[in-house]
C-alpha cells in the first residue's frame, strides 16, 4: 500500500526540472518568464517591420503597393507615421512613444475608414489595423523588450522594472 504521506519523488531516471518529474511546471515557467524579454523583442521587431513596409509600400510603391500621392489627406500623412514608427519600433528606439503614435494611427484608420463600411474588422477589411493598434497598445504597456536601442542608451528602465528585476520577477520591458 503506498504511503500518501510520503514527499512526492521523481520517477527513476529522471532528472529534477525536467518534463517527467515532479517539479517540471515550474521550472517551465522559469525558462519562459526567463526567455520573456526575449520573446517580446522578436515581437516588437517582426511587427516594426511588418508596420514600416507597410509605410514604403504606400509612400513609394514598392513592396507590390502602389504610392499616394504627396501631401493626401489622411492616407500619406498615415504612411509617413507607418515607416516612421515602424522603423523606431523595429530598431527599440523611443518603442513606447513610437508605439503609442502608431496605435493611435491605427485606431484612427479602424474607425474612419474601416469601421464606417460594417461593424466587424472581417467585415469591413480592417484586421490589419485592429492588429497594428492593439499589438502597439501592448507595447505602450511592456517595453521594448531585448535587443532594443533603448537598452544601448539606458532609456525605457523604469524604476519599478528595475526593482521587479531586483526581486527576481519577469520583466518585459
């Protein structure tokens, strides 16, 4: 009869931390929290460079886009704000004003041009700036996580990142 008292141990052949023992969650969670800044960088990276192509394509054809003309209200203006923050997004450089810039563009062309045409963004064509908005929204919040200028410069550490990464806890930004 098995003991229900006794401490819970690893089954032979296993090796504390990994999947087959008893401790395995939480040491997943530890590589991850670990692997966070990280993750969060690629993030900010691949979205930079998804949102300033998105820019050239409209600023100078390319990227199988076609140019707006110089100057036109508001689609220019908005393809300026794209390869500008994208590019600043891309390279962790000022990440949460270039961010938060770039929500506000998208959040501007989901409701003026998109939303006006149905409800739904599947409806209406605008996933792609529901998207854009609220991927820069998280990165107003988190930071621009690893491999930024920002962390070249000594920008985006904030006090309280500062004292979570003191205590040990995961820090995004």
């Amino acid at each position: 009869m098995t003991d229900l008292n006794a401490p819970n141990t690893a089954k032979a052949g296993t090796t504390p931390g990994t999947l087959g023992s008893p401790d395995a969650p939480a040491s997943l969670t530890a590589r991850l929290n670990q692997a966070q800044p990280y993750a969060l960088g690629l993030f900010r990276i691949v979205v930079g460079l998804l949102f300033a192509c998105h820019g050239a394509s409209s600023l100078f054809g390319v990227l199988g886009g076609s140019a707006t003309p110089a100057g036109t209200w508001p689609g220019w203006y908005a393809a300026v704000i794209q390869l500008g923050a994208g590019i600043l997004v891309l390279a962790g450089l000022g990440t949460r004003s270039a961010a938060f810039l770039a929500s506000g563009s998208m959040a501007y062309a989901y409701f003026k041009v998109h939303q006006p045409e149905s409800l739904l963004p599947i409806q209406n064509g605008g996933e792609s700036a529901a998207m854009f908005c609220w991927a820069f929204a998280l990165l107003v919040f988190t930071g621009p996580g690893a491999l930024a200028l920002d962390r070249l410069f000594g920008a985006g550490e904030t006090t309280a990142a500062k004292a979570r990464e003191d205590r040990g806890a995961p820090v995004a930004a």
